[in-house]
C-alpha cells in the first residue's frame, strides 16, 4: 500500500494489522500544555489473544456474510531519525514519580466520580537513549502496524504486567517465580477477558498495569500514516507483547486537535473529528472493528476543564498548586475514533433542578422489553438494555458547558431544550445507550454544527441565534446518534448513510414530539423539512462530481479488507467529502420510503427491535435488508430494491430514492405551503430559496423583506440564505451581515466566499479576503484551504 498519498483526491488508509492484534483497552496518561501547543505523555494498549481475534474475526464476517479481499502490500518500513533524548529529563517535564503502587487487593480504588487513587504515579523510563533504527533487528518477525500520523513518538516498550502486586490471580500459577513472555500474555489474556460484573475490578487493574515498569525497549519506525513496531525473536503474534507502552507527543499542526481560543478569548484544544481521525491524538487501531475501552488521566492547569468520552462525570483532583487531574473511563467497546477530547475553561450551566426522570412503561413497551431481554448479540460489557432502571430512564444526567460570554444565551435557549429531546428519543427508541451526557459549545472554528461521540456532543455556536428551532433540531439529530452511529456503528466508514441518514430521519421525529405537536402540526413540519431536503439535494447533485455522490463507493466491496485488516476509506481525503450532504440526505429519503411504505407503527417497530438486536455491534447495509426479510417486514414488492441501490447516484436516478416517483407528484408540491405573518424558520428558508430563483430583485424589496422578517436576527439556517441574496444581488447595505455571517458562522460560510468571488463585483471580493483575513488563523484546516482556493 503507497502511504504517500495525495490528501486532495486520494482515499485514507487504515493501516492498522488488526487480523492479527486486536486492541481491547487503552490506558491513557497526558499533560496538556497550552504553551507548546502539544499533548504529550503515554498510551498503554492492551491486546487480545490472536487466536481470540480470529474467532471474533470470523463470527462477525459470518454476521455481515463478508469475505476475505486479497492481501494487501505494505511498503518496507524505513528507518526514522528521532534525537536521542535523556530519559530522566522527559520524565521530569512530565512530573512522573518512580514506579510505586501498593497492593490493594479487591478493594475498588475508582471514587464514585471515577477517579484514581494513584493518578500522579506512572512508570518512569530508562536512561537509556530512545530507539527507533529497526535496520538488522529481525525484519522477518512479526510487525505490529498502528495508525498514527503527525505524532513524535519517542519511546516503544514491553509493560511488566507481572509485576503488579496481586496479578497472580490472573495465571494458573500461585507465584509469580519464573517471569516469561508466555506469562505475561497470559495475564493480559485473563484481564481483557474477564466477565462484565468485573468490570471495576477490570478498570484497577488496567490502570495499575498501566503504571508498570517497562521490561525491554522495542523497536519502532514512523511513516506518514502509521508506526510499525518489532520485537527481537517475535515472530507471530502469539509471540509479541500483549501490553506495550508508547512515549509520544502531539504536534500543534496535528490533524486530530484544533488548538484556539474560545468565544471569550481563552485557549481552548478540542478533537475536530477530522477525517484522519484519532490517528494525532494517539497511536491506535483506527479500522471501526477495533472496538475497544478506554481510560484516560488527563493533567491541565488548575482553571481549565477537561472533557472526555467518559461513562463518569470526572471532577478535578488537585495534584499540586496550579496543576488538576481529571480521569475518565468507559465500558463500552467502541472505535478508537470514538474518543473525543476538550480541554478549555468552560463554564458549566445548570437547571434548578436535576431532571433524571423514569415513567412506567405503556403495555406494549413492557411486552417488547420483555420479549428482548437476554438476547444482546454483542461482546460481553456492562450493558444497559440489560439494567431495568436504565431501560426507565427518560432523562439521562447531563452536564452543559459553555464559554463564558455565551452562558445567558444557552441558559435562555439551549438548557430548557434538553430534558424535552431526550425524553423524546427515549419515547421513540428506548433505553439511552449512555449513562450520562455533556454538551459543550464549542469555537467558532468548528467546523460543523454538531458531532456527537460517546457521552458527548459537541454544538456549534450558530445553533443559539434566532429561534430555538435550529438548537432544538441540531439537539436532535446529534442524540440520535447515540443509536445510530454509536451504539451501533458502520463496519465500513464508506456506509455513513447508515450513521447520517438515521439521524437526519430522526432529528424530524424526535423534534415533533419534544415540542409536543399534534399528529396533524407535526406532519406538517416534516412534510416542509422533507420539502427543504428535496431541493438541497438536488442543487447537491447538480453541483457536485458524480464519483462523490454514491454512498457505497467500494460497491460490493464495501466491508472488504486485506487479510491484515488494512483497508481504505474511499475518498476519506477528499476536501469536498467535508462539505457535501448526499449520506445524510439520500439515507434520510430511503428511511422516509420505508416508513411511509410500513407505515409508522410498523417502522418504529422495526426500528426497537433493529435497536436491541444490533446494539453494540457494527454494521453494513446489507444487515438492514435481511433483518428486515427476516421480520418478515414486506414492502410490497420493494424487497429487490436492495438497501445497495445507494449505488446509483446518477441525477435521472435520484427519483429511485423517493417513492419511485417525482418529488412533486407525491403530495409534495412547494406552491402548497401557506405562509402566515409571522414565519417560521422553516417556511423563510423555503421563502428565501424561492426568492435566490429570481434573476433580479429592486433594492426596495431586499430592504422590505428584511425589515418584515429582522433576517439578522433569525437563525443561521435563515441568515446564511439572506446573505446568498445579498450577495446575488450586491445589495452592500447588508454586506455587515455576510461579514458577522463569515466570522462567527464559520461551520456554515464556507460556500458563501465562493458566491462572493464569482460575482464578479470587487467590493465584495474585497469583502470575502477581508473576512478570510480575519478568520484564516484559527478557522479549520480544510475549510481554511478550501477557501483559499476559492481566493486565489
């Protein structure tokens, strides 16, 4: 496989050998600095037994009725060139003691907020100089590969999990006298493996593992897209290490972390989500068949917060003056790419009062709970659908943190909004997923308006302005996800439909019912939100390469990789990919024809039964259409039509996608919707839309309508359609309003520099550098280039 890749056309590589490793714990251990801009400290990865990856291997192809593709070629590994660096030195930055821990026996050291007793102790390294030459170091055994990328990684060691006081109890022997290889792996086999009622016992010792001494340096080399490591003698990996730790240090231009400062002028680091991933944050295992859990202790100076995928709600634990310790964990397996990370001085808001709510159950809930109990299909972990208090629980606990300057606008708008969404999930699809929540707003450089990842969602700023429609719908979509996307994830990234196209049909259903509208209001709003879809996606088509359109690129290949693990994410490097919506709006048209073809009692059905069948697991499309064969769930003759017709992306297709017909010979016609005085967002985005068709429009009309709707005022949804009009027709009296739209709605002004440049007008060319000018140091890498091509 080339590493070199071309970012601006080529496919991402998940380089990851996980056929033959399989990691199931991370024990993270970082300081964050904001001065140097980087993360630096050490990852401890917990490995399955190989012949354990190959049973699961195999049982989940069986699942998704996969095959094996041909093996993939990986390019001969050449040596790095890292500065030797004085071990003792490093651990000093890093405010390491020595290896210390007692022997605690069963006792369960995690306090009730999660956190450790022993955060500040870490294993210290060896004076020895760092190595990393792999050159006449027994090439032909077994090569650990990781996915990594814009990392500086330092040092690669063997953890000596048998010297952690008590793991007999994890071997068949009594006394730890002869220490081997062959020992070691197998108390990590015994720990990764233990039973789900364990799972505090498992955490203590994972993060006591964690803090073991180093047994023998490995060596390691970095490429572009990956770190490759060998063990002298290892020739299978049976024979490698099954506990190694990593020594690494983050980059302030790593892809993964976006370095900033918030809404209040205060630093701030967050995970963007980007489509390298996780691979700059840590070296891991990216491929979404790693499923794993994690722990992680992160230290920051005492006036920040820090934010995690976490199953806790962590509160700081002060190590020293200025300096706190936050410690989160989960036991959920997910992908490594999962994990998210905030760190800022954030300012948590809250209710009066706590709603964690629980009802009885209707007759035909208690049945269904009843029918599914005891049939998870996942890995054994703590799960939820198995815990009665948690299938009752409307309201999960939740936490929202904001900058401070934005604290009364979410007081106002976003706080009263969630008790009432996630109630409406909870009525729709059953038991949350995840204990717990937090909401973060996040910078003005975000670069979406939400993303969702285990126990937290970050939300963009431009959700608050106006009404609360668009905070509530954005609310929506991201809780969604917690089923879709989370709980059960795409085997193959490429399917993002199955993620994207859940959510999107979703937000529409779960909005109706936290606003608590009637049968007739509520399909009303989604016949007008399916109306708006309609006609972005078409402009999508028209406007965007026919090869970006298809949502199963890799077509019957799809869930396919080398006999490694390896595999590609198609067009996963494609700057374009960012900005288009084809996987969230074909998913959404294909989920509406099922429901309006089942109908909603029938469909809502299927989607509770799909829920507690698929949770925890990973998916391709094709699960869908048996599950659905399997239900015996008929769809008058549509059955043929596979979940696959995705495939067929060509414009004078895009009718396969609704109805088998024409949008506005459903019902759908946009002449029918009835405005009144006072519109609603939706209704003045269809407004403006209609209104951008026109060729020309008087500057009189421009100001009127401006007047009677405050457009500056509304959502960013309306405004961003008000500054295409005024950039359309060059009205410069509201050119103030496309400049505030650019700076502070960075997640959505990106086509808006386009519209400026190609109206030919200089005053707003000059507008649009000017604003890029302003924005460019701290908007998000991809946008920043995407606009600057658009520039200059």
């Amino acid at each position: 496989m080339d590493t070199k890749l071309d970012p601006s056309r080529d496919d991402l590589p998940l380089m990851a050998n996980t056929s033959h490793m399989l990691v199931k714990h991370y024990v993270l251990d970082l300081d964050v600095n904001f001065e140097s801009q980087t993360i630096e400290g050490t990852i401890v990865l917990f490995f399955e037994d190989g012949n354990q990856v190959k049973k699961q291997t195999s049982s989940t192809e069986e699942t998704c009725q996969l095959e094996s593709s041909e093996a993939c070629t990986f390019r001969a590994p050449e040596p790095c060139h890292i500065p030797a660096t004085n071990a003792r030195t490093v651990a000093s930055k890093l405010g390491y003691n020595d290896f210390a821990i007692c022997d605690k026996g069963e006792k369960d050291t995690f306090d009730k907020d999660g956190n450790h007793d022993n955060q500040e102790q870490a294993s210290g390294i060896s004076s020895s100089e760092y190595c990393c030459d792999t050159r006449n170091h027994g090439r032909e055994g077994f090569l650990l590969v990781l996915d990594c990328c814009d990392l500086s990684v330092l040092k690669v060691e063997e953890v000596d999990v048998a010297a952690v006081p008590g793991i007999e109890k994890f071997t068949r022997s009594s006394k730890l006298s002869v220490i081997s290889e062959e020992l070691r792996n197998e108390v990590v086999g015994e720990l990764v493996t233990l039973p789900a009622d364990r799972w505090r016992e498992q955490l203590d010792y994972y993060a006591r593992c964690g803090q073991a001494p180093g047994c023998g340096e490995l060596f390691f080399d970095t490429d572009t897209w990956s770190l490759q490591i060998r063990k002298p003698g290892a020739l299978t990996a049976s024979d490698f290490p099954h506990a190694i730790r990593i020594w690494y240090k983050t980059k302030p231009e790593g892809r993964s972390v976006a370095w900033t400062s918030d809404q209040s002028g205060r630093p701030c680091v967050y995970t963007v989500g980007s489509p390298i991933n996780n691979r700059a944050l840590f070296p891991c295992q990216e491929p979404p068949v790693a499923m794993s859990t994690w722990q992680a202790t992160v230290r920051a100076a005492a006036s920040f917060v820090v934010l995690m995928s976490g199953e806790n709600s962590a509160k700081p634990t002060q190590l020293r003056e200025g300096c706190s310790s936050w410690h989160y964990y989960v036991t959920m397996p997910m992908p490594a790419a999962t994990l998210t990370i905030a760190v800022g001085c954030w300012t948590e808001i809250k209710l009066e009062k706590d709603l964690v709510t629980e009802r009885p159950f209707s007759s035909s809930e208690a049945n269904f709970r009843f029918v599914c109990a005891g049939v998870c299909g996942h890995v054994e972990y703590p799960c939820r659908f198995q815990n009665a208090s948690a299938t009752a629980q409307e309201v999960i606990p939740h936490r929202v943190f904001v900058p401070m300057c934005l604290r009364d606008v979410c007081q106002e708008t976003l706080l009263p909004l969630i008790p009432p969404c996630l109630s409406a999930a909870h009525s729709v699809l059953g038991t949350h997923p995840f204990s717990r929540l937090d909401i973060l707003i996040v910078p003005a450089n975000f670069s979406s308006l939400g993303m969702a990842s285990p126990h937290i969602i970050f939300l963009s700023q431009s959700t608050l302005t106006g009404m609360n429609h668009l905070c509530g719908t954005r609310l929506c979509h991201e809780i969604a996800h917690a089923w879709f996307g989370l709980a059960i994830g795409a085997r193959d990234w490429t399917e993002e439909w199955l993620s994207e196209g859940f959510a999107t049909h979703l937000e529409d259903v779960f909005w109706t019912k936290a606003q608590q509208l009637s049968p007739h209001e509520a399909q009303e709003q989604q016949e007008l939100r399916a109306c708006l879809r309609w006609r972005r996606l078409q402009d999508e088509l028209r406007n965007s390469p026919e090869e970006m359109q298809v949502l199963r690129p890799s077509k019957e290949k799809t869930g396919q990789v080398s006999d490694s693990g390896a595999s590609v994410v198609k067009h996963g490097l494609n700057p374009e990919k960012i900005f288009m919506q084809v996987h969230y709006l074909k998913g959404y048209f294909l989920l509406r024809f099922l429901a309006k073809r089942l109908g909603n009692e029938t469909y809502f059905s299927f989607l509770r039964k799909f829920v507690h069948t698929f949770h925890g697991q990973l998916i391709l499309s094709q699960v869908i259409d048996g599950f659905l064969g399997a239900h015996d769930v008929q769809l008058k003759g549509m059955r043929h039509v596979e979940i696959g017709l995705c495939q067929h992306s060509k414009r004078k297709r895009i009718d396969y996608f609704i109805q088998g017909g024409n949008y506005e010979q459903s019902g759908h016609k946009e002449g029918s919707v009835l405005f009144c005085p006072q519109l609603l967002p939706d209704q003045l985005v269809l407004l403006l839309e209609h209104l951008l068709e026109q060729k020309t429009l008087k500057p009189q009309t421009l100001q009127s309508l401006q007047r009677t709707y405050r457009l500056q005022e509304q959502d960013a949804e309306v405004r961003h359609r008000w500054c295409e009009l005024v950039v359309k027709h060059r009205h410069a009296q509201a050119h103030r309003h496309v400049e505030r739209f650019l700076l502070e709605d960075q997640a959505m002004g990106v086509h808006l520099y386009g519209e400026l440049m190609v109206s030919e007008d200089a005053r707003q060319q000059q507008l649009a550098r000017r604003c890029f000018e302003l924005a460019k140091v701290q908007m998000d890498g991809p946008s920043a280039d995407m606009v600057a091509q658009m520039l200059f």
